[in-house]
C-alpha cells in the first residue's frame, strides 16, 4: 500500500504501536517524527493536530491508535 504516513515523535508509546501494528501487516510507511522534523510539525499543525499519532490512509486522518479503523483502512 502506498501512500501511507504517521506523523510520531520519539517518546511516544501510542506511535510505537501503530508503527507496530502496520509493521506486522506488511504496511509500507513514510515516518515523520515532529520531535527531529520541524517541517513535520508545522505541516501536522496546519492539518489542525497538536498531538501524535496520526495516520493518514487513503486521505483518512486517523488521530491515536485505532487498530479497528487502521484495518479497514488497510484492506
């Protein structure tokens, strides 16, 4: 799958977990961790997120770890 990205930092837990989940499921991903990327954070604030993670699937925003929503998105 294509096109798939999660904006983490590196201290949070929720992000390990989707990373993960989508790791386990053969998911290729693009990483942005805010806590080294500045441009990741602004580009994660004008989306209108102050927190981690997000997981965008298919143009799908998908903010913490929801591994209901991470699957149905993955099929």
């Amino acid at each position: 799958m294509n096109n798939v990205v999660v904006y983490s930092s590196s201290t949070c837990p929720y992000c390990t977990l989707v990373k993960d989940f989508l790791d386990s499921k053969g998911v290729n991903y693009i990483e942005k961790n805010i806590s080294v990327d500045i441009e990741a954070r602004k580009e994660l604030m004008k989306m209108g997120h102050m927190g981690v993670p997000v997981t965008i699937i298919k143009g799908t925003e998908i903010v913490g770890f929801n591994k209901d929503e991470l699957e149905s998105l993955i099929k």
